[in-house]
C-alpha cells in the first residue's frame, strides 16, 4: 500500500501538473472530468478500475460509511482507504481540489504536507 506520504507527493505533483479543477459540464467536481482531468482521488485510481459507478460520493462519506465502490477501487488501487488517518489525508486533499482556487493550491498543499508530517 501507498503510504501517507507517497499519496500525498502523488496528488500533489498531480494537482500541480494540472492546475486545474476536474469537473463535469455542470461545473460540479468529479473523479475523472473533461479534458482527461482528473480530482486529487481520481488522480490515484488506475485507469482500468474506473468506473461511473464511484463518481458522485466524495470520500468525506465514507468516514462513516466503511465500504463501497470508491473504497474498493482505491483499494485495488493500492491507496488503503480503510484506514482511518489515510481517508483523513484523503479527504483533505478532495476538499482542497473541490474548494479551493488553483491558484491557492501550491500554499495550501504545503500546509496540508506539514499538518499531516508527510513532508
């Protein structure tokens, strides 16, 4: 499994390689958007376990929920999303992409790095 702080240094060269938001044409945030972009969680999924089936449903959910498709692909994407301090990270991370202008993203990113003690 990835560690903490391998899933951050991934999402993170991610999400500034991309500098932007992956959304659908309704503006609404998603895994896998337009232009081949992809979330901070979208970015860690492997392609061939992509699946409409785990859009819709933000990780935060499954802080209480403790399964269900997006949980599995991240799973079978070597990202343990059962455990408790990586959703944390996790969670973090989607809430940055959804939430936060791109060009507050490097800063921030930094922060999120140290909070967590990946960096």
């Amino acid at each position: 499994m990835l560690s903490a702080k391998e899933i951050y240094e991934r999402v993170s060269a991610h999400l500034l390689t991309q500098r932007a938001v992956s959304e659908d044409e309704n503006g609404s945030c998603r895994l896998r958007g337009g232009d081949g972009r992809k979330c901070a969680i979208g970015s860690l999924i492997r392609d061939d376990l992509y699946c409409l089936d785990i859009e819709g449903v933000g990780i935060a959910y499954y802080r209480h929920a403790r399964d269900g498709a997006l949980l599995r692909a991240l799973y079978a994407s070597n990202v343990d999303a059962y455990d408790d301090q990586i959703v944390e990270l996790l969670t973090e991370l989607e809430d940055l992409h959804d939430n936060v202008n791109v060009d507050e993203w490097p800063q921030l990113l930094l922060a999120l790095g140290h909070r967590h003690a990946v960096i």
